[in-house]
C-alpha cells in the first residue's frame, strides 16, 4: 500500500547491468597473474567475482584456500596440475576445455605442467572481492613429495 511518497531508494543505489573491461594482470597473494573483471568494485557485484588467471610456464601458485567461498573454473588454454586437500594430498590435472570445483575452504596447490605455454582460466568464485578470502598454507609449502619433479617451486612476483 503507498502512502503517496516516493520510493527512497533512488537509481543510483539500484543494482543494474556494467559492462566492465578486464582490468589489468595483477599477481594475486597466491602467486599466479589475475585479470579482474566482474566485482565488488568494478560491478558492485555482491556475491560473486568473475576473473581470467593466467599461470606462466613453469610457475606454481602458493598453498591457499579461499575461505567460506567457492571457485568454479573453466580452463581456456594449457593445462593445470593442482593438489588439493587438508594436506595437498589428492592431485587432478585439469586441461583446456575443462571445468573444475574447488569447495569453501579446500586447500590447494595449482601448478603450470608445461614449461613453454601459460595456462589460461576463467575462475568464477562467491567472494565478490576476490582477494580478501585468500588464506595463504605455508606450512604446506614445504612438502617436497607433492611437485611434479620437472616443475620447480618458483612464484611470481
């Protein structure tokens, strides 16, 4: 029922459609190059972040978790190992044409497999600011069992 006055939320503050341009490659606090599309800041988005990841040949990301948010993420080119679980102890390898879930809080480890071709993704997560859920695992990091022998632990940036 209205009473006569006008709604108080105004245009600007309603939510509507961007078109946002990818932003420039960052290294994130993982260790692998990010290009930052859809978010709180570009978008105003709420729940969601939507980015290209790009992990150079012969590069490893840090030991991390994303917590309380998940990550789906579409390989566009190369391919991924990665480690996952409480202690990086499951392996995958995902490839170009690839979809992979990554649940709230999993620990994991991604890496480049090829030493010649960057591995390109579009990762999609719950957290629309991206970086603020990013816990670093150190103390995973010194695990020597787990890398592939011919991809070194080098991190960017």
């Amino acid at each position: 029922m209205s009473d006569g006055t006008s709604d108080m939320r105004t245009d600007k503050a309603k939510p509507t459609c961007r078109l946002v341009r990818a932003g420039a490659e960052i290294v994130g606090k993982q260790g692998h190059l990010l290009a930052p599309g859809i978010s709180a800041q570009s978008a105003g988005a709420q729940r969601i972040h939507l980015q290209i990841v790009r992990i150079p040949p012969g590069v490893r990301s840090k030991a991390h978790k994303h917590e309380n948010h998940e990550s789906a993420i579409y390989i566009l080119s190369g391919e991924s190992g990665c480690w996952y679980g409480d202690e990086l102890q499951h392996h995958l390898v995902a490839r170009a044409g690839d979809f992979l879930y990554i649940p709230a809080s999993m620990p994991h480890l991604p890496y480049n497999l090829s030493n010649t071709e960057s591995c390109v993704a579009v990762v999609a997560r719950t957290d629309p600011n991206e970086q603020e859920s990013v816990r670093l695992l150190p103390e995973l990091e010194s695990r020597p069992d787990w890398l592939a022998p011919d991809i070194p632990p080098v991190h960017i940036g």
